[in-house]
C-alpha cells in the first residue's frame, strides 16, 4: 500500500502574518510536522510571541520582522534565515488584510447619501485606504515572494501557498478594496503556477469562508459578546450555520504541501467556507 503521509521534515518555511491568529496557527502545523519555520510579521513581538509558543512545544521557529511592502526589508530578512536555517522551500503568503478606510457604512446606496456627514458613501471612499488594502494584499504577496521563490528555483517539492478568500468569489458588501485585492490574490495564484511551472514549484491559494480573527471580531460582535447583524446574515448564508475553526484550513495546507497526494495540483483556489460559496441564498 502507498504511503501518502507527509514529509517536510527539515524543509524550511516561511509564513508571512504570522503574528496573526490564522497564520500562527499555519506556522504551527508546519513546525509540528517538522519544518523549519520563520515567522514573518511587522509586529515582531506577536511573531516572537508565537514563535515562543511553538519552541516550547520542542519544535524549531524563529521571529523576523519585515515589512512586505518594502522589498528592502525582506531581502534583509531573507538574508537572516539563509543564515538560520537555509534556502526557503515553503512560502506561506499570509500577510493582508483589510482597513477601515476603504469601507462604506452602508451596504447599498441611496440618493444623498454622500450629503450626510455621518456616514461613508463609495463616493466618499478614501483613496489611499483603497490603495493601502490593494498594496498590503496584492504587493504584499508578491514581493515576498519575488523574494523567497528565489530560494526554490530549480529544487523539487517546493511550494507557495496564497491565502484568497470567499470575497475573491463573491464581494462582500461594505469592502470593495479588500474584495478586489483578494480576487487579485486568485488570478494571480494562477499565473505564478503557469509561470513557474517548469521551474519545480507549485503554487496554489487556500481561500477560508467565515473565520473569527482579530481582524474582524469587532465587526462580528458587540463589546458585550454577542453576535452583530452582520453574523447573523453570514451565518444565514452559511449552510453549516456556524464560524470556521481555524484548524479545519490545516488539512487543505497539508495537503497541498504533500507531492504524494498533490504533486500534479498547481494552480487551483481551493474554498473553505461551510457552503458558503454554494448557496444561492434560496
């Protein structure tokens, strides 16, 4: 019988956002699994943080701050981890996220709106808060990995894993930058999977539905706990009625890092998402 199990022992990855609920947590899998992991964040003290966590489990992670819009800071800290551990093998482009700025306060229009001062029309969106979502999403994920694919061209069973989202399928209402900048993160998972394709890498994007992160838990609940209008349509929308668990994104990451199972999948946007992207809505 084949054996399908994984094997990254002593391969070396880097995990961008690790200071993040979701990218700690993939940072984690790997080092459990036995790779080398870096993690990457402009926060060190939450990398380090959870770098700590990981360490004290018995598995080796180290914290790096770097900034993945200033290629500057990420040859410097490739540089460091060359040094650490060696060449990278897996990049996990986690780095993103959204900002309050490239939001509008309703989600549908309605005449005058850009007359009333106490709310944001897509009239009024602010042009560098649009800017600064595309640029961390899109520039974001592709300097690092300018950066780091270096280290895999030409080796075999290496891989880049993007992290897109629902929005990439469907835009949520209230965030069209973010929206776009993860549809961006989709089409161009595909094109670094054509474009490397002769070169030994696999590239692909894992795109989580409804997860409860730092990021959007004011959004989901009220300073007493308790769910927002918002959940509640997520959460109709949602035929599994509930928020993912973070570790239900592991099996997929450790399946496409497996060149056993997944050695002929590159380019694909795989959904996580409890139905989400399923349902009509009726």
């Amino acid at each position: 019988m084949s054996d399908y199990s994984l094997d990254i022992k002593g391969k070396v990855a880097v995990v961008t956002g690790a200071g993040g609920v979701l990218c700690s947590m993939f940072a984690a899998t790997l080092a459990e699994q036995g790779a080398r992991v870096a993690l990457l964040d402009l926060n060190e003290e939450a990398a380090e943080k959870n770098a700590a966590e990981i360490r004290e489990k018995g598995f080796e992670a180290k914290a790096y701050k770097a900034n993945v819009l200033e290629k500057e800071s990420l040859e410097a800290c490739h540089e460091a981890i060359l040094k650490d551990f060696g060449p990278c093998d897996i990049l996990i482009n986690g780095a993103g996220g959204n900002n309050a700025r490239a939001n509008t306060t309703n989600e549908y229009y309605e005449l005058g709106d850009e007359d009333k001062e106490d709310l944001v029309s897509f009239f009024d969106l602010d042009q560098s808060g649009v800017q600064f979502v595309f640029n961390l999403n899109f520039i974001g994920t592709l300097l690092p990995t300018q950066v780091f694919a270096k280290d895999m061209v030409g080796r075999e069973n290496c891989n880049v894993i993007n992290i897109s989202s629902m929005n990439a399928f469907t835009p949520l209402t209230k965030i069209p930058a973010y929206s776009g900048a993860k549809a961006a993160i989709s089409n161009f998972t595909q094109w670094l999977a054509v474009h490397f394709s002769k070169a030994g890498i696999r590239v692909n994007a894992i795109a989580p539905g409804f997860f409860v992160t730092k990021q959007n838990k004011d959004l989901l609940f009220d300073e007493n706990g308790n769910p927002t209008p918002r959940t509640e349509k997520i959460l109709a929308a949602t035929p599994m009625g509930r928020f993912g668990e973070a570790e239900e994104l592991n099996g997929t990451l450790l399946y496409l890092l497996n060149e056993k199972m997944a050695g002929f999948v590159t380019g694909v946007v795989i959904p996580i998402d409890g139905g989400f992207s399923a349902y009509s809505g009726v």
